[in-house]
C-alpha cells in the first residue's frame, strides 16, 4: 500500500517550468505545464470525479545512465486517487508521463532508463508509473472534458434544473433537443435551462457516453 506520508510531501513543483521555444508552456488550474500534451493529460485528470487531486513535477528520481553516470528524472505528474490510500486499493497513487508516440519511438534509447527507474520507484513506494500519449489523451473524451470544464463549478438554475432532473426520470433516455423541447418554451428559457442542463453533465447528475462526442443528438439519462 502507498506511504501516505511520502505522497503528501509531493505538493508543490521540484522544479520551475520556465517558457521556452521548443514547446507551449503554460498553466492550468494554477498548475503550470510544459507541453499540449502535457496540459491535456492534466485536464482529464483534473477533471476525473476520482481523483483527489493532481501535482505536476512531483518528484527528482535518480537513475545511472548508459555511461553509469548519476542522472535524475521528474515525471510530469502525479495522481493521487481518492481510495489510494485504502487497503487493496485498485488505484494506488500514479506518476505520469505524457509523450508524442513518435517521440517516444524515435528516442526509446534515451527514455527507457528513465522509465525503467521511474516504475522501480513507483513500485518501492506502493505507487504505479504509467506512459500516455496522444492515442490515450486525444480523444472525444477529451473533447468532452474541454467543453464541459467551465460548467462544473457555475451557477445553475434551480426550477430548470428540477424540470430537467424529472423530466429524464419520468421519460428516460432522452436527448438535449428533446429537454429543451419539453422544458424551455421561449429563447430566453432554452439558454438557461441549456446552460443548466450542461452544469447537471458536468457535475454528474446527468449521465452520457463519454467515450462518443457530446452534442444536441446525444443520449442523456439519469441513474437511479
């Protein structure tokens, strides 16, 4: 099981993420990144209701290079779960990393004992170490993610929200065309009970594929 106390001396960033002209730096939810892809990785962690919370540049990992000389790495990120800490936990805490594919192939020499070190530590500490790349992170989930993030902690509307919650429990599996038709009679009333309905998604109230783009088609349904 993971050393609780280890992890929670992991809050804040081992090193500096300072801009550069090889990459897109930036911040996210006051985290900095040092790549798109990096930052997308850290959108879909944020964003997951499981996680309890995230931390870019976690930890310095030591390793001996191919010349057995000292060299040290920091993994992108760490995700710590909200059952991490729980005993059997299928989730135990995880460092990541976000590489391009053809990154990763083309300099697979250079990464491999870095990665190797990185899942040695991982394993020491009762934690896991996971590669992503753009397969994994790019897709209509992410999409998904993007769109809904700044509903999740806005203000919705209260009666819309009520219509909406006993419209799907009375109807079922129903669509956002077909809420709106049922509980929005003017252009005034489909704008805030839309943005209402979008707040309910992304808060999980409502649920939907995730894995399948999210638009006015898609099939909405509440589980009871």
């Amino acid at each position: 099981m993971a050393n609780r106390k280890f992890i929670d001396q992991q809050r804040k960033p081992v090193r500096e993420i300072k801009p550069n002209t090889r990459s897109v730096t930036g911040t996210h939810n006051g985290q900095q990144f040092e790549s798109t892809l990096e930052r997308d990785l850290l959108t879909l962690m944020n964003w997951r209701h499981d996680v309890e919370r995230c931390q870019v540049q976690p930890t310095t990992i030591p390793y001996d290079g191919p010349d057995d000389k000292p060299r040290s790495y920091t993994p992108d990120l760490l995700v710590v779960f909200k059952d991490s800490f729980k005993k059997s936990s299928p989730q135990p805490p995880m460092y990541c990393e976000a590489k391009f594919r053809e990154d990763l192939i083309e300099n697979w020499s250079e990464y491999k004992p870095k990665f190797k070190a990185a899942i040695r530590f991982a394993k020491r500490h009762g934690c896991r170490f996971k590669i992503f790349t753009e397969q994994e992170i790019r897709t209509p989930y992410l999409d998904n993610v993007k769109f809904l993030f700044r509903y999740r902690t806005s203000e919705c509307h209260a009666e819309y929200r009520d219509a909406i919650r006993q419209l799907l429990q009375t109807k079922g599996r129903t669509s956002p065309i077909e809420i709106m038709r049922n509980v929005a009679l003017t252009r005034e009333d489909r704008g805030k009970a839309l943005w209402t309905l979008w707040c309910m998604v992304a808060r999980n109230e409502i649920q939907f594929d995730e894995d399948e783009p999210l638009t006015q088609e898609s099939e909405l349904w509440i589980e009871i």
